[in-house]
C-alpha cells in the first residue's frame, strides 16, 4: 500500500517471480553475511542420469563447522491413471 493513498500496489506476477529468484540467488551468493541462510557445501555417492548424487551435505551458514547430509529421494510423477 502507498502512504498517500492506503491502496493496494499490484505487482506484476511475472516481475515479483522473477524477484523472488533474484532475492534468492543473492541470499545464497552473500551466505556469509546474511543470517538464517543456508547453501550445499558438499555432495557425495553416486550420480544419477540428471546429473544429481545420492547426498547433499547442507551448511548453515559460511564456514560453519556443521552441517547436515540430506539424502536424495528419486520421486517419479503419475499419471492420472496411476502408472507412471
């Protein structure tokens, strides 16, 4: 809402996307500076055809001393009928 007026702002819903992507690429390349932002530091097993490994490991924050490894679930996307 503006001051002046206490009217809603409509935002463009391709332009809010696209600024909700940017917000993020930039949190996670300024990890180190903003709190509450997390990034994967690390990988590991092996790859699947899509290029993506079996773990990720999961930083808190830059240079923090733990982390967590996430293991990576493959789900496959049904059809209608149930088959996939």
């Amino acid at each position: 809402m503006t001051e002046e007026t206490k009217e809603p702002v409509l935002v463009d819903p391709v332009m809010y996307e696209q600024f909700m992507k940017y917000q993020k690429i930039v949190r996670h390349a300024l990890a180190e500076s903003l709190p509450g932002t997390y990034f994967i530091c690390g990988e590991g097993g092996k790859k699947d055809d899509n290029g993506l490994p079996e773990t990720i490991q999961v930083c808190p924050a830059y240079g923090a001393d733990s982390g967590t490894i996430t293991e990576y679930v493959k789900v496959e996307r049904q059809d209608e009928e149930g088959s996939t």
